[in-house]
C-alpha cells in the first residue's frame, strides 16, 4: 500500500469512529441520561465524621458513623478499622427530558425520594397473608433480607413490602393518599394512610433526611386486594407536600380513613400533572442498610433527621415545577402481577 493510500485509509477510518461515536451520544440523549445522586441530597445534614468536630444528634458519643456505614450492604475489605467507608457513587438513570439547572423565575423544584423494600415470609410473617407464589418476574430469589426493588417490579399476591418516603429539597407536611387500580381502569375508593394517630401520634411533618416508614419499623404490607371482585392491577400512592398544614389535627383517623375533603383536589391534580421520575443504577437488590433500619425504628418522634448526605439515596426520585411556596403531588404506584387477583388488602400494623 503506498503512503497515500494508507494515509486516506486512515483518515477514513477515523471519521467512521467518529461518525459512530456521534450516533451513539445522540442515540443515548434520545432514550435517557444520568444525573448524580449527590445532586439531591445535599439537604440532607452532613455527616459530622467528614472534618465536623463533636457529637452528632444520631451518634451522642461522638462515634464516627461513618466507620460502620454499610456500603451497598458491605464493608469493604482491606481498610483500617478507623478508616471512613463513603458511601458508594451512585447516579440516577432519568429521561432526556428531565429538567436539570435553575427553575424559571418565581418557580421551584421539589424532590421526592421513594425506596421500596420486599420482605421475605420469614422476616414479616402475617397470620392472614398468603405465601406468594414463585414467578420469573417477582419474588424469584427471595432471602429473608430486606432488599430495594424498582418501582416497575410487579408484585405477586402475598408479597410483604415496606415504603420509605423522603421529602429530598424541603421541609414539609406530608400526606399519602392510597387507591387502588383494577384491569378494567377504574379506581377504588381513596383512603388517607398518612398521617394517622397510630403512626408517631398523627405528627407528618418532615425535613431532608427523615424517612417516613411505611408501615412502622418491622412491620410490613401484605399485597392483596379489597374487592373481591376486580382484579387488581396496581395500588396507586398520591403524595403531597405542603410547607403548612393542610388538614385539622381532628381530621386525621387513629387508622387509614376515607380521604378528607380538603385533599381530594389533589387527586385530579397528580393525575394530569407532569413529574419528572428516575431511578437508582445499580440500587436494585441492595439491602437494607442499618441507618435506614434506624430511620425506621426513630420515625418522626425525634425531629433529628437519621440519614445523611452519605448514606444511601432513595430508590427512586421523583421531582416537579411547583410556584415558590406551593404544593407539589406525586403519584406514585405500586404494580402488581397477574396472581394478584380478587383477595382482600391486608396491612400490618
């Protein structure tokens, strides 16, 4: 080949990689990008062994939280006891449209943050759940470990499964709204299952880095239906954030109850308004780490917030364009297979 030749082959083939590299990025930004988890969690309270002197609100003693952290579900190997084991790096996995940079003028962004934890028969035992069935596609590999599942994870009847919620860029008052959806599109009725008397005595007001715990620390829901006679496609969480109270401290029910009045509003609003979702790579499968056992034990009675910028993120995250100071609604849901099919719904306490 003479040196010509060869030069223009070269050449050529440089502009094909390049051709092929362009595609690919341009290819990528059409489906879905990534943003860094530590974007979102920066309202979360530092964590007091990164340089902080004294004691933190979590650890009295001074103790470095750090030096337990429990990384992705294990400590690494080959480091000095005293060493700080950081969380994991971990990104968010959102579509190209996901908004990302300051909000217009007078406009505000408010995060969400949702982990879903699935529990073994053993570890949540409920004297009128079912055992659930082994399917391919949900509880297939189940170990008495709490683990994180997507939200997309269809569920089967007689699974266990426990929510945890975090309002990530404000304080605020929160109110979780269930219903459920049947195959045939309706809905069933809604029921108010957040505040209640029965879970940190009606409090619900929350800052970045409390977790709400749904139900209470060991316990859990069973899936199964109401109505006996719909089949049961998803049940569908309405979640609102307030920065003041929306209901009277007599509205709320010692238990789950039908959804007051003033919230019902909101419902018609989750359905129609547009939310920006993604979710944690590489989170799937991870077990629950002990700080988050300990925001679940703490619940709301300790106004300390126990997770911190270097604990785990949620699962998934969830965001809106809300007026400064307004209220901001999700809907989130919870999808279930074809085995969960006219039973009745039944919660643990």
């Amino acid at each position: 080949m003479n040196p010509e030749s060869r030069e223009t082959h070269i050449c050529l083939g440089l502009f094909i990689i390049l051709i092929c590299g362009i595609c690919s990025l341009v290819s990528a930004q059409e489906g879905s990008k990534s943003i860094k988890s530590e974007e979102y969690l920066a309202k979360r309270p530092a964590d007091i062994s990164e340089g902080q002197a004294g004691a933190s609100a979590n650890d009295p003693k001074g103790h470095k939280p750090g030096a337990n952290k429990n990384n992705g579900g294990q400590r690494q190997s080959g480091k000095p006891a005293n060493t700080l084991d950081r969380a994991p790096s971990f990104v968010y996995i959102v579509d190209k449209d996901f908004p990302v940079g300051p909000p217009p003028r007078n406009y505000e962004y408010v995060q969400m943050g949702m982990t879903v934890w699935r529990f073994s028969p053993n570890q949540c035992p409920i004297p009128d759940c079912p055992l659930p069935k082994m399917s391919a596609d949900s509880s297939k590999g189940l170990v008495d470990t709490a683990t994180r599942i997507d939200d997309a994870t269809p569920l089967n009847n007689g699974e266990r499964v426990r929510l945890g919620l975090e309002s990530l860029a404000q304080s605020d008052y929160i109110y979780i709204i269930d219903r459920e959806q049947f195959d045939d599109g309706s809905m069933g009725e809604a029921f108010l299952i957040f505040p209640t008397k029965k879970i940190a005595g009606g409090r619900n007001w929350a800052q970045p880095g409390q977790q709400i715990q749904l139900p209470r620390a060991n316990g859990c829901f069973c899936v199964k239906s109401r109505n006996t006679q719909k089949v049961l496609v998803a049940d569908v969480l309405t979640v609102v954030l307030s920065r003041t109270p929306l209901l009277r401290p007599e509205e709320v029910g010692a238990d789950a109850v039908s959804v007051p009045a003033s919230l019902i509003s909101f419902l018609a609003r989750a359905d129609k308004q547009k939310t920006f979702r993604g979710f944690l790579k590489g989170g799937s499968g991870l077990a629950q780490t002990a700080q988050e056992q300990s925001a679940g034990d703490k619940g709301l009675y300790d106004t300390a917030s126990a997770l911190t910028q270097n604990d785990l993120p949620p699962q998934i995250l969830y965001q809106s364009l809300v007026p400064i100071g307004g209220v901001a609604v999700f809907n989130f849901s919870l999808q279930y297979g074809a085995t969960t099919t006219k039973a009745s719904q039944s919660r643990s306490p």
